[in-house]
C-alpha cells in the first residue's frame, strides 16, 4: 500500500513528549517559550503513523483484553534474525539476544556490567548527550576520541588518538554510535574492523549503538560492526525497533552478545526485564512485515533532508550543513553568524519558537551547532525553516 507521510497528525493531547511537553522542557532549561504555535523538532521519534501491519498486530493485541506477564515465544527471535540476516548477511542465534526496555537503559547496564567505578570509557564527541551521562552518571571517567571534522564538514575517526586512549591502562570500554548520532556519518567496514582489532588487542569492550541502522539514505549501506570483525567476544551490539519503525513507546531494545560469560554478566546487571504484549506483536509484525513500510518512509526522509540542506543553500547559506548518509537528524553549523550559542538559542527557541537540540550539549565539539530532527511531514519542516530564517535575516551574510 502506500503510505500517506505529507498530511499532519494532530500528536497533541497524546502524552507526546515533544508535542505535550512544555513545561517539562522549561523545566530541563531547553527552552523558556512553549505554546500551541511551538514546533517541536528535537526528538528523535517520527511524526507518521506507522506501519499497518504493526497496527493490526496491536489491534489483535487488544483484543484479547488480557495484558498479564509476558514471554517473548520463538516467533520474536526468529523476527529478528531473519531482518539482519536477510538485510544485512549477519547471523545470529537465539540464544545471543537478551531483550532490554530501551537503549538508553542498555547502554547504562552494560556500562555498570563491564566497567567499574573510575574506568575510563571511551565515546567520540560531538555524541548523543545519554553516552556522556552513562558514563559519568554511573562514576566512570569520559575518554573523548573526538571526530575529526574537515573542511568539507565531513567526520573522520581520528585513530591515532582512539589507540593512545585504547591503550591507557584504565580504559575497558569504548561506547560506538553507529551510524552516528548527531553527524549521520556511516563508518567504513575498514574503519569498523580497525576500531574492532584495536579494541581486542587492548581489551577493550565496545557497545556498539546501532539503532539508526536501518535509516540510511537510499542508495548508502550500513555494516554492523560485528560483521566487520573476526572476532565478535568483546562486542555488545544494540539494536531497535524504536527507531526504524517509530516504535520508541513501546521500549523496545535487543542486546546482542556472541560471548555467553558477557551474556550472563549483562543478564545479573539487568535483572528481570520482560516485554509488553503490545512490544512482542509490534516486532514480529514490525520485522516480518514493515518492509514496504520502511522502504517509503526513507524515501521521504530523504526528499525532507534535501528539503531543509536545499532551504539553508538559498536562503541562509551562512548555515553549513553535512549531508547525512545515515539517521534523519542534520547537524547545522550557525558559527558562521559569529553570534553566541546563546543568541543563536534565542533567535530559534524563543522568536521563532522552533525546538531543536543545542550543539553544546553534544560536547565542546558541538558549540556553535543545531540538531534538527526531520521525519515529520514537509509542510511542518517548511514552516519551522522559514520561522528559523525570519529571525537571522539581519545576520544572514
């Protein structure tokens, strides 16, 4: 069938954080202005229905009116294999994968299962913010490989760096975020596998985010990390429904670990953690039948990235901006107005009454810069770009 992404969905009135959580956001210090005119573009979830097959899923789900404590049965691991087997020639056996209600909170088990207080962990700056707060919220010390970015505004690993940091004596973990959030670089094979051999020579275990793994631009490949190495005992690999399918309030992570100690070790930090009914319907229709789905839906990612890269070209080209090759968030470098990070806050939060992401909070290696996130329907990103260049036309160079 074919999905309708142009018209807007009213979101407001549905516990939504970015459309329903103003006073929260004033609360966090995002922002000092929030009304029914906002237009939120923070949040890393999509503003389209998702795929009806998941929707007649849950709606069986419903129907049987009885939501009690629930088992994933073989149909959910058998899911999960057949999308990376088949999209990405990686094998994985049932017995590797451990459920987790979230990346986020993966992310903080693995650090609190293979790390103790004072490690160093390794993360590569400018990075999604909760990297920074696993490492440092659990008492663990931040290592920060940071990207190099080139003249072109492109992302490169420096790996002279990323060895003197493997090497030091305290550092056992190194956190990846692939593609990377908030640059949309994908990594190499050849740079995944040195990353890889660098880390085991020095045993160092990598958790490997891998959640925007299925966005990717059309015509661009993304390799797991795992796929890249010849050996996969010292890799925890993540991956989620909740991004490529906009299924985020479901909570729903899959831990992937080849190594059975690591596997127990994550199984004793975690604890108990079972899925909803609703999660277990919504992956076994999501990975079994959303194809179709996903196909359209990075088509149009893709024409609503060209949308706003094209709109900063004519209109605010003092903006750079790096074409992602991978998530649906773009990374907007507002340096060049020579204004503070503060005013450039002030002109888009607070006049324009546009919601993005400060680049600062990403690292120092984000000053200057926005994080927009576009997978909502174009007539919503053409307003917030042109509410955006209103407020810099006495700036624009």
């Amino acid at each position: 069938m074919k999905y309708d992404f142009d018209t807007p969905v009213n979101r407001r009135e549905t516990y939504a954080i970015k459309w329903d959580g103003g006073e929260l956001l004033k609360e966090m210090g995002m922002t000092d202005h929030y009304d029914e005119n906002t237009i939120p573009l923070f949040t890393a979830d999509m503003d389209f229905q998702v795929a009806e097959p998941i929707i007649d899923a849950l709606h069986r789900t419903v129907d049987h009116k009885i939501f009690g404590y629930t088992l994933a049965p073989d149909a959910y691991y058998e899911a999960i294999q057949k999308w990376f087997s088949d999209r990405y020639d990686w094998t994985i056996n049932k017995e590797e994968i451990i459920y987790a209600p979230g990346t986020v909170h993966a992310l903080n088990v693995a650090v609190k299962a293979y790390s103790k207080p004072g490690d160093g962990i390794i993360i590569q700056r400018p990075v999604y913010p909760p990297f920074t707060a696993a490492v440092e919220g659990n008492g663990r010390v931040v290592e920060n490989n940071a990207l190099i970015r080139d003249e072109a505004g492109h992302h490169h690993i420096d790996f002279d760096d990323f060895e003197v940091l493997a090497k030091k004596e305290d550092v056992t973990m190194f956190i990846l975020c692939s593609p990377h959030n908030p640059t949309g670089n994908i990594f190499s094979p050849e740079d995944l596998k040195r990353l890889s051999e660098i880390c085991r020579e020095n045993d160092v275990i990598i958790i490997a985010d891998e959640i925007h793994g299925d966005l990717i631009r059309i015509g661009e490949t993304f390799t797991p990390i795992a796929k890249t190495s010849d050996h996969t005992d010292h890799i925890i690999s993540m991956t989620a429904i909740n991004k490529t399918f906009n299924l985020a309030g479901l909570h729903c992570t899959n831990v992937v670990i080849t190594d059975e100690a690591k596997r127990q070790q994550f199984k004793e930090a975690q604890g108990t953690s079972m899925p909803s009914p609703f999660t277990v319907s919504a992956l076994i229709a999501a990975y079994n039948e959303g194809d179709e789905w996903l196909e359209q839906v990075r088509e149009y990612i893709d024409g609503n990235i060209d949308f706003v890269i094209n709109f900063l070209k004519e209109e605010m080209p003092t903006v750079k901006v790096e074409h992602p090759a991978g998530t649906y968030v773009l990374w907007m470098d507002f340096s060049g107005y020579g204004l503070s990070d503060e005013e450039v806050h002030d002109r888009i939060y607070n006049k324009a009454n546009v919601l993005l992401q400060d680049g600062s909070n990403f690292g120092k290696e984000g000053e200057g810069f926005q994080r927009i996130c576009v997978p909502s329907p174009r007539s919503v990103l053409e307003e917030a770009m042109n509410c955006i260049k209103d407020e810099f036309k006495d700036v624009e160079k």
